[in-house]
C-alpha cells in the first residue's frame, strides 16, 4: 500500500532562515506522481508542485525548491529566506494514478512550519 | 477569481438532523472530489466524480452521500450527522484523475450540536 511520511509534525524558523520540509514515500508502482501543497491558516490548499517518478531533477521556484531522490524514496521542499508569510501547514502527497476502486491519492500527515519575525 | 466555490463557509447543524454542502467550479475539470479534514489532519478522500462516473472510497461511511447534476456542481449530503462528523469538509477539481493537481475549494466547517 502506499504511504506518505512527514516525520517534521512542527518546525518554527526565524524569518529569512532556509527550513527544510521532509519527505518519504512508498509505493510498489513504478509510475506515480508526487505532490506538494499549502494549507494557510485560512484553509485553502494550495498547489505547489507536481513531479512524475521518471523526472529526478531538482526543481528551483523562486524560494522555493524540491528535491526528489528515488535512491531513498524521497521528495524533500525547501524554503530559502523563509517570510512570515511562508507560515503553514505543508503536505506532501502521492498518487499513483487509478486503480480498480477510487481514486488513489494520499497525503502525508503535514508538516507545520512557523515563521518567527 | 474563486475557480472552486464551496457553500458555505460555516454550517452548522443538529446531531442527526441532514445537511448538505456545496462545491461549483467554473474550471470545467472533469473530476470533483470531496475530502474530510479533521484537526491537525491531513484530509481523507471521501469519494470523487469523474464525470458522472461517482467512485467511493472503500471506507467512507454510507452515511455520506454525493450528487453531481452537471459539470459545475457537486454536492456532499450527510443524512444522519453525528458528533464524529463535525470537521472541515473540502472540494477538489482536476482535470482528469491520477497524475493531475487537484484545485481545492476554502473548504466548510462543519459544526454539530
């Protein structure tokens, strides 16, 4: 079955410190998609980033950057020079497309990232 | 622009007594979905759409139930809610499903008396 593991349940920064999100995955597809989102305290997620198992290159967006190791199964979110506005939880989640029986789409638990001034 | 509008933001109702949520979305995506979230969890699937083809989740409860007359709309009825069930309830759209973003709603917080 699989499984998305955000081992960070909290983390606070210091605005303009670079913070590290985790995160490990599980799957026995060799085909699946890796997502990061961002839930503000108002409630919306938001989507941030999308990236398919056979792409292993690092991604770089303005703050923020993904780093997706398929030797450790993992696809970890960086902030660099965090803002208070950075402030929320941040999920990471899996899917491995269809299956015979609903949609397989999994979050991790999230990670809650506080961003001191 | 709000592309996927949930109504309302706030809802409460009686222990027992039906309830019903709404989603619409001006995406024209194929798929809608409607997830559960609980405090300090990460939101559960509860069922989605594709198209008119309704797909539940193996362990969502039967008292939750789901209506999408047309592309725009989706509905997610609870008929007997318990206290259990109070909880922030979350619209999604994509495109199609498995490999596609899915674009959520603000969500409505479901409170239970």
């Amino acid at each position: 079955a699989q499984k998305v593991t955000q081992a960070q349940t909290e983390i606070s920064v210091v605005e303009k410190e670079d913070v590290t999100l985790d995160c490990v995955y599980e799957t026995r597809d060799t085909t699946y998609y890796l997502f990061w989102y961002k839930q503000p305290p108002s409630g919306e997620l938001v989507f941030l980033i999308r990236r398919n198992s056979f792409d292993e290159q690092n991604e770089i967006s303005g703050r923020y950057s993904w780093n997706f190791q398929k030797s450790t199964s993992s696809f970890n979110f960086t902030i660099t020079a965090s803002q208070v506005v950075d402030s929320a939880v941040y999920f990471c989640a899996l899917s491995e497309g269809l299956t015979n029986y609903g949609q397989n789409f999994v979050f991790g638990p999230g990670t809650r990232l506080s961003v001191l001034p | 622009d709000a592309m996927v509008i949930q109504n309302p933001r706030y809802q409460v109702t009686q222990f027992g007594k039906p309830v019903t949520l709404s989603c619409s979305q001006t995406l024209n995506h194929n798929v809608m979905y409607w997830y559960q979230q609980k405090s300090s969890q990460a939101p559960k699937l509860l069922f989605h759409y594709y198209d008119k083809d309704f797909n539940n989740e193996a362990d969502t409860p039967d008292n939750f139930q789901s209506r999408r007359p047309n592309t725009s709309f989706c509905f997610l009825d609870i008929r007997s809610p318990g206290l259990g069930d109070a909880a922030m309830y979350l619209c999604a759209t994509s495109i199609s499903r498995g490999n596609q973003p899915q674009h959520f709603g603000d969500g409505t917080r479901l409170s239970i008396l």
